[in-house]
C-alpha cells in the first residue's frame, strides 16, 4: 500500500488533504457525478486501443485496463500484464499501474493495489482523479499559472468577453450552463447561437454545450444537466474533468493552426518569389520588344516633302524623349532592382539563386539599351537641319498661297457683279451710286495690278527651286492671269452702259420732280375735300347749320379751277411714259418724290365729285332737324320755369309755417295737411313736364338756353316737397303727442318755440351743438363738460350733430314735467298688495281693468322671497323691467 509521501515544487497540487477528502465521497451526489465523469473520461481513452469499460470499480478489478489506460494516455509501454485470474495476479497488475503513476512523480495517499481488486469504489475513484490529476491537468500552464489555476484562468480569459459569464471555480460559476456555451461559442461561433441563451434557462444552456461538444468536438457527455442543477455544489473533480476536456480540443485545435500558418507563411514567401520571377521575366521581354520597335524608328533618315510632316516627326520624337523613353528607363532600373531584391531573398530563404531565360540577364538589357542610344543620337540634329530646308521653300510657297487667296478672294464674285444689269431697273440716285461705286472698282482694279505681277513672280520662283508641288503652283497662277485679263474687258463694258442710263434717267427725274411738286398739293386738297364732305357733322343749333350750309356753297365754287389743275398733273405723266416707251428705259418702281398716281387722282376727283351732292341733301336735312329741336325747347322752357318757381315757393311758405306760431298746433296741422292736398293736385303738370323731357331726350338735346331748370333739378325739388310737407305734418302731430303726454301748455309750447327760433340763427329748423349750449346757458343751466355730453346723448342719440325741435321739446318737457318714475309705481303696487312685498292674481284682477290685470299677470316673475305664498307674483322686478332698469 502506497502512504503519504513529501512532495514539493510544481507538484503540490497533488496534495490529497485538498483534493481527496473522503467525507465529500460520502455525498452519493457528488459521487455518481464523479462515476459518470471519470467513466467517460477513461472511455475517451480507451475507445483509442478499441475497448471501453462500464462499471468503473468492477472493469479496473484485474489491472489490465487500468494498464491499457495508463498506456494509451501516456504514450509509453508499461511492464507485462499478469493473465492469471487469480487475485495474486490482480494485485500484481494493479501495483504495476500504481508504480508507474508513482514513476511520474504522483502523490498516492492511502490507496492500495488490494482496495482496487477488491472494487472499493471510493478509491477507485480517487485513483481515478489521480491519473486525471497528473494526464491531463497537470501539463496545463497559463500565464506562469499551471495545473488546477492555470485551466481556471484559461476558462476565465476565454470567457471574459462575455459579460453574464463569471467564471471562479469548478463548481457553482458552471451551473447555469453558460460558461460551457461561452467556450464552445469563443473558438467555434458557428456552432452555436450565444445571442438566444437565457441566464434563467439552465438546462437549455447545459445540454445544448454537452450535445454540441459530443457531437461536434469529440467529448463525450460526461455530466447531466438534471445532476448539476438538482446539486446545490456540483462536484469540482467532475466539472474540472469535463472542462479539461475542453482545453485540450481547443488547444489541440490551436496546434494545428500554428503549424498551417507555418506552412502558409513558408509558401507565401516561395510564391512571392515566383511571382518576383514572372514580373522579372515580363518585364525584361517587354522592355526587349519595345527596344526592338524602337530602334528601327530611330534609324529611319528618309526626308518628307512637308515642312508639317518633319515638324510631326519632330515632335514624335521629343514625345519619344518626354513620355515614351523616361518610363522605359524608369523600367529598367526598376528591373535591376527587382533582380537584386529576388536574388537577395532567395539566399535569405535558403533558395537557389534565379537564372533569366537566354537573352534576358541585365547584361543582355544592357547591351540592348546600348543600341537604342546609339540610333538615337544624331537623330534630332537631322530632324532639325531637314525642317530649316523645308522651312525656306515652305516659306515661298506660303507666300504665294497668301497673296492668290487674297486675290481670289477680291475677285470672287465680281465677274458676276460686272456682267449684271442692275441699272436697268435703278434709279437715277441708284444709277449715279452705281456710277461712283464702279469707279471705285477701277481704282482698285488697278491697285491689284501689283499683286498679280508678285504672284506670277513667285510661282517662277518655285518653278526654279524645283518645288515639290509646282504643278499646282503654276495652274493656280494661269487661273490668276486669264481672270484679270476678263474682269479688264467687262469694267470696260460697264462703264458705258452705266452712263448712257444716267442721261435717260436725269430726264425723267425732272419730269418726276415737277409732277411730284403739284400733285402732292393737290392730292392734299382732294383728301381734305373729301373729310370735310363726309365728316359727321353734330350742331345743337340753327345758326351753326346756317354756317355749314354758308361754307358748302364757297366750297362748290373751286371745282371748276381744281379740275384745270388735275388735267395739267396728268399731262406730265403722259410726258414721262412717252419717253418711257421711245428709248425703251425699263423703270424699276413708281415716282420717287410721291407714291401718287394718275389713276388714285382720278379716282379721289371722282369721289369729290360724286360727295358734293350726298352733302347738300345732309345739309337740308340737319335744318329741318334743328327747326324741330328748338320747337321742342321752347316748349320744356314754358313749363319749367312756371314748375321751378312753385316748388321753391311752397318749400318756403311750409318753412314759415312750422317756424311760426300762428293758432293751436291743431289748428297749424289742418293748414298743413290743406297744403299737402293741394301740392298733391299739382301732380299732373309735374307729369306733363315729364312727358316733354322723354322728347328732348329722344332728340338727343343737352342744353336749353331758355331756362336754367332741368328735368333733375324738378324732380329733386318735387321730392324734397313732399318730404318736407309730410316731415312737418309728422313733426306737428308729435309735437301734440307729447303736449298731451307731458301735459305741456299752449303758451309753454309757444314759448318753446320761441326759445328754439331765437338760436336757429341759420332758419334752419335744426340748432347745431353750439347753438344748443347757449340756449340752454340762456335758460339758466349751470353746464359743465361732462353735463353738456349727457344732455347731448339725449337730444342726438344717434351723434348726428344737430338737434331737432322734436328733439328739443322732448328734453324740455322732461326736464319741466312731473313724469312717473320706476319707484312711483312700485309704491302703487304695495298699496294695492296690502302694503306685502307680493301681490296675488286675484288681487290685480280686483283693482285693474281685465286687459291690464292680465297684462301684469303674463308678465310678472313668481315671488321667491321667504314671506311669499304659492301663487305670489315679484311686481318690483316688474316695476324696474318697465323703466328699462332690468329685463322684463
């Protein structure tokens, strides 16, 4: 039997005081976590050699397991197993498994070969942890950290980023499952959707790591979810079992990388180098090929006729020099670079050093660019000696070009422009225009004279020089001749024919002129004749018809000596077309001094003629006309000024009526309504009056100098009439209303009256505010600003500015008369109630008349006061409706 032995160093975790604690077996919770634990873990070994175990204390008994473990997990051979079955043999294979566990350094506290052939399951179990312990905790190292810390602080920097997980033990920290999830999520994400896990959701979280870990990473399903959420503190052994389990797929996971990258690097940098090989390759056969191009170019000498062509070739070739060889150069330096730079690599990498093809070291692009700068040089300086040659002959040949289009340009057109038969149809002031502009043209005819002997000059020169393109030359300069010896002739030609038309034209110009100079006057009379004749006369009296009629007639008189006039005009033109038709002149357009004719004087003559007669008839006519009209304002002239008259005198007398104070007001109201009556008689001859207006109207009449009264002006007045007779009846009978309601005297209406005349300083029957002031003032009244502005409130509710004398009578009687009051009748209405603040219905039908009593009765509120009886009626609320003082 193995017993407690000293152990120090690295090794001190195996210390069985901490991690075997026989008490803590006790706990079949933590046991039958730890069975499945270690059976799976020791499975996952096992299957390796292609066997298994089931029951973990029956299947370890004979040591031969427990050996075939012991080997597959280390790697090494253990000594040769016993196959006897007998129980010495057992403990033999047993001791032999616990000596090599010894031989790497492992603590045994109190576990012997005989417990474990004797299936004690509490050692067994510890024997177990051991293996574990030192197989696959103990080479685990993080951080300086090893074994049991350093898988604890791979868990938590691997879960760190996950803030719902808080990994600090093998215990609790693993019982939500999210820890497991937060593993298998940091190094495979596609394997599970950490962003649906719930902390709340224990055994979703646990199983869906334990099936996805055993389904795709290789670790068997060494926990159940229900054991570890049912335990209040699952197992440490076990959870820290399966978590081993974890480190060491994903470091293995890990190894493997690291190796592929290290493949991955050695081949980038042999495909970096063969890629430095074909740009090497490329860029040496395209710089050969375009050396190859080039070279040829260079060496070409041949001349070309233009001075264009050789300033192109000139121009390639500083395009060559400025954008075509400083890339080329830029290359092959460039490829010199990259030479070095690929050898310099490949014996950095412990390549074999790079070989071009033939013809493609830098020795051969050397050799070659060699040639290319040897065709070159010379070249620009032949270019430049060749454009100086064609320079000079260009320079001649310009010159002729120039000087022939310029004169072909001053020639075009004037052949043409020479043979025309323009002064056939011009004018005399186009024909002499014509005259001064072909003398210019010979002038500058001969001015050109020079010019064609230069250019002739010229082309003998060229011809001399032997000019590449003299044939051309020498048309062009025959064309020039032949064409100015033609334009000589036809100036010539020209020349005649523009004089001999200047004569004829003179002539007829002085025959244009004369006729000009009298038709024009005539014409002038003709047209005036012929407004005056049919111009619409409008005359509002005989005298102006007798002056038009006066004017006709000296009119008539001139016709005689106008017709002597228009036969002498129309002999001028027969004078004119006599010419016309002898020396066969073709006149282009009509007289250019007046745009008459012969025939539009005949036709204005014929129309003055055929007026004369249409304007007598008119003249007769308007007379008879005026005779009518002024008939007709005779007859309005009668009866307004009669009319006139009698409206203003009645408006007067009906003034001094109702301003008088002649008899009783009844006695002024029947004078009144007299003088309506007989206003109202005089109605027809407004009628009659009327009836002659529509005449004067229908005769388009305006104006009558027999009378200043109109139409309007009667009817205003009409108007006004009645309105006044009707305004002072109305006054009169209100002026009765309120004596009788005020019970105003006679003698305190006349004195009233007297009063309102004395102030109406404009006999008006209306005091302005002024007036009204002192009046009142003159009446005894102390007035102050604010006493004056309610007194006028009264009297001009409506702020018109004026006082009316009903206005007046009114104020006065108020101010005079002993007038009832809302209080008054309230103090009537107690006493017919009794002296109560009520009254009943039967009590207002006792003492009013019927219609009254019912009158209150409808209109009266029901009495709320706290004395009052049903059917009580509120007379004082009545009483202040009445005088305006509430609402009824």
């Amino acid at each position: 039997m193995y017993n407690m032995e000293q152990y120090d160093g690295e090794n001190d975790y195996m210390q069985q005081e901490d991690d075997w604690d026989r008490d803590l077996l006790l706990d079949p919770a933590w046991e039958k976590q730890q069975r499945k634990t270690f059976t799976a873990w020791c499975n996952s070994h096992l299957r390796k050699a292609g066997t298994q175990i089931e029951n973990i204390e029956e299947d370890f008994r004979d040591g031969l397991k427990l050996m075939l473990l012991l080997e597959v997990i280390s790697g090494e051979r253990l000594a040769k197993p016993e196959r006897g079955k007998m129980r010495v043999h057992k403990i033999s294979n047993v001791n032999k498994a616990l000596d090599f566990i010894a031989s790497k350094g492992v603590k045994l506290v109190s576990i012997g070969a005989e417990e474990i052939v004797d299936g004690n399951a509490k050692m067994t179990l510890g024997m177990i942890w051991t293996i574990i312990l030192r197989f696959a905790i103990q080479d685990i190292s993080v951080e300086e950290t090893s074994a049991k810390e350093g898988l604890l602080l791979w868990c938590q920097r691997k879960t760190a980023p996950y803030k719902n997980v808080n990994i600090q033990n093998f215990h609790i920290s693993w019982k939500d499952g999210l820890g497991f999830c937060a593993l298998i999520h940091r190094h495979r994400p596609e394997l599970i959707d950490y962003g649906k896990l719930r902390k709340d959701d224990p055994m979703t979280n646990l199983n869906t790591a334990f099936d996805v870990a055993e389904k795709y990473l290789d670790i068997p399903k060494m926990l159940d979810a229900e054991d570890i959420i049912s335990t209040l503190r699952p197992d440490e052994k076990a959870v820290m079992t399966y978590v081993s389990c974890y480190y060491h797929a994903f470091s293995g996971k890990q190894k493997a990388e690291t190796a592929a990258n290290r493949i991955c690097k050695v081949l980038a940098v042999n495909q970096e180098n063969e890629q430095l090989m074909e740009d090497y390759e490329k860029l040496a056969s395209d710089l050969l090929e375009w050396i190859r191009r080039t070279i040829p170019w260079l060496e070409n000498r041949m001349p070309e006729n233009t001075m264009q062509a050789m300033q192109q070739k000139l121009e390639d070739f500083r395009d060559y020099r400025r954008l075509h060889k400083p890339p080329k150069v830029q290359e092959k330096c460039q490829l010199e670079i990259n030479f070095n730079t690929l050898q310099t690599k490949l014996r950095l990498s412990n390549r074999p050093a790079f070989m071009p093809s033939e013809g493609k070291m830098v020795s051969d692009i050397n050799n070659a660019w060699g040639n290319l700068e040897g065709a070159e040089k010379g070249y620009e300086e032949w270019l430049l000696n060749e454009i100086r040659r064609l320079e000079r002959l260009d320079h001649l040949a310009e010159k002729f070009r120039q000087k022939a289009a310029i004169h072909e340009a001053w020639t075009e057109g004037k052949e043409d422009m020479l043979q025309k038969r323009d002064y056939e149809t011009a004018s005399l002031s186009e024909i002499k225009a014509l005259l001064k502009k072909h003398e210019a043209f010979e002038s500058d005819l001969a001015a050109h004279q020079d010019r064609v002997e230069q250019i002739a000059a010229i082309a003998q020169e060229l011809n001399e020089l032997d000019y590449y393109d003299s044939p051309s030359v020498n048309a062009r300069c025959q064309r020039i001749c032949d064409q100015w010896d033609a334009l000589g002739g036809l100036t010539q030609k020209r020349s005649e024919a523009l004089q001999r038309t200047e004569k004829l034209l003179e002539t007829i110009d002085q025959l244009y002129l004369e006729f000009a100079k009298r038709a024009a006057p005539f014409n002038n009379w003709m047209e005036g004749a012929m407004e005056d004749l049919q111009d619409t006369f409008i005359v509002h009296t005989i005298e102006e018809i007798q002056g038009l009629s006066t004017a006709h007639e000296q009119f008539k008189a001139t016709l005689p000596e106008a017709d002597k006039e228009r036969l002498a005009i129309l002999g001028i033109h027969n004078e004119i077309a006599k010419i016309v038709q002898t020396y066969h002149v073709n006149i282009a357009g009509t007289n250019p001094y007046t745009t008459i004719n012969p025939q539009e004087i005949n036709a204005k003559w014929d129309k003055v003629r055929q007026l004369v007669p249409q304007r007598d008839q008119a003249l007769i006519e308007e007379h008879a006309r005026q005779q009518n009209n002024e008939r007709l304002r005779r007859q309005f002239a009668n009866q307004a000024n009669v009319i006139g008259p009698w409206i203003q005198t009645k408006m007067e007398e009906i003034g001094r009526i109702s301003i008088e104070m002649h008899g009783t007001l009844e006695d002024q109201l029947t004078h009144l309504r007299q003088y309506e009556k007989s206003i109202v008689n005089y109605k027809p001859k407004i009628d009659q009056l009327e009836g002659d207006h529509q005449l004067i109207q229908e005769a388009l009449i305006f104006d009558n100098k027999h009378t200043n009264y109109t139409m309007e002006h009667i009817r205003v007045g009409w108007e006004q009439l009645l309105t006044t007779i009707a305004r002072t009846i109305n006054e009169i009978e209100n002026q009765i209303l309120t004596r009788d309601a005020k019970g105003i005297s006679q003698e305190q209406l006349n004195e009233f009256r007297a009063s309102f005349n004395h102030f109406d300083r404009k006999r008006t029957g209306i005091m302005d505010p002024e007036d009204f002031k002192t009046c009142l003032i003159s009446m005894g009244y102390n007035l102050g600003e604010n006493e004056f502005s309610r007194i006028m409130s009264i009297v001009d509710p409506n702020r018109m500015g004026l006082v009316t004398f009903q206005a007046f009578i009114d104020f006065m009687s108020r101010e005079t008369a002993d007038t009832d009051t809302a209080d008054q009748v309230m103090a009537s209405f107690k006493v017919l109630a009794g002296d109560k603040n009520y009254i009943l219905a039967d009590e207002l039908r006792r003492e009013l008349p019927p219609d009254q009593a019912e009158y209150c009765i409808a209109r009266m509120a029901p009495y709320t006061g706290p004395d009052g009886v049903p059917g009580a009626l509120d007379y004082m609320s009545f009483s202040t409706a009445l005088y305006g003082e509430s609402d009824l």
